[in-house]
C-alpha cells in the first residue's frame, strides 16, 4: 500500500519540476509580457505558486491565517505576487515554498487524512490538500504553456 503522505510529497516534487522547467522555457523580453491588461504574466503566476504554497503549506499545519476575509486574503496575496519582479526571486519562491511544504506534509499523521481543514475559500478534507500542491503546480505550468503558444513557441517542454 502506498504512504498518502509520501505520494503528496512526491507529487508536490513532480509539481514543481514541471512548474519549474516550463517556467524555465519563458524568454528574458516574455516574463512580464500579458496578452491583455487583465491576464497574468509567467512571472506573476510562479509567484502565485510560490505564495500559495506558503499559505496553504500553513493552512495544513493547522497554522492561524492573518485573517478570515477572503477580500483581504486576497488582496495580501495580490501584494506578495507583486513584490516577486525578478525570475531568480521567483524561482527561490517557488523552491523554499516547496520545502515548506514537505515539512508540513512530514507533520501530517495518518489519522489527520480525514479531518477537514477549514480556509476563508474551501472546507475539504485533509486527503484533498495532499493533492493540491502538486496539481496546483502543474495546472498553472500549464497556463505558461498557453501563453507560450501564444508567443509563437509551439515546443513541448517537458
């Protein structure tokens, strides 16, 4: 049978090398570029990774939030993104989060997978936020792989 906390980890480590090695593909001129006012940049979306993974990374160690309101919530996260402006602070983001991460997910016991954790967005069990460091990753590597394609780089970058 396979360890639920080791199977997060292992997918939390998959999320971030392929998160990573697609963000690794994004050209010096492209990393702010957005196409339209209102969408995200590469770089703003590796740091939303990484300030997600912090957030989340505490919300499973059972970690009290700087707030309850969402707006707020938000609008901290928002700020965090923004003060990421280079590739090498987001990339260290991104890898000091993980570990934090994987230290939270260390401090998980078997008998916690069940419990819901509770946060300002969702309630869902313990067994949910295992999977969602690693998926969260690869989803949003895949929001680079479409702005890429719209650049005109049609490579699969695996």
């Amino acid at each position: 049978m396979i360890d639920p906390i080791e199977q997060a980890k292992q997918w939390t480590r998959e999320g971030k090398s392929r998160f990573l090695n697609t963000f690794a593909f994004v050209p010096d001129d492209k990393l702010t570029w957005t196409p339209s006012p209102t969408a995200l940049s590469a770089l703003r979306i590796a740091a939303h990774v990484g300030v997600t993974n912090q957030t989340l990374a505490g919300a499973i160690a059972g970690e009290a939030l700087p707030t309850n309101d969402p707006a707020e919530l938000l609008a901290m996260g928002e700020a965090a993104e923004k003060a990421i402006t280079t590739r090498e602070a987001a990339i260290q983001l991104i890898e000091e989060s993980t570990e934090t991460v994987l230290a939270a997910l260390d401090q998980v016991k078997p008998d916690q997978i069940d419990k819901m954790v509770e946060t300002p967005f969702l309630k869902a069990p313990m067994s949910f936020f295992l999977t969602l460091f690693g998926s969260h990753m690869g989803q949003h590597a895949a929001q680079i792989d479409y702005l890429q394609t719209i650049w005109g780089d049609h490579e699969l970058h695996f």
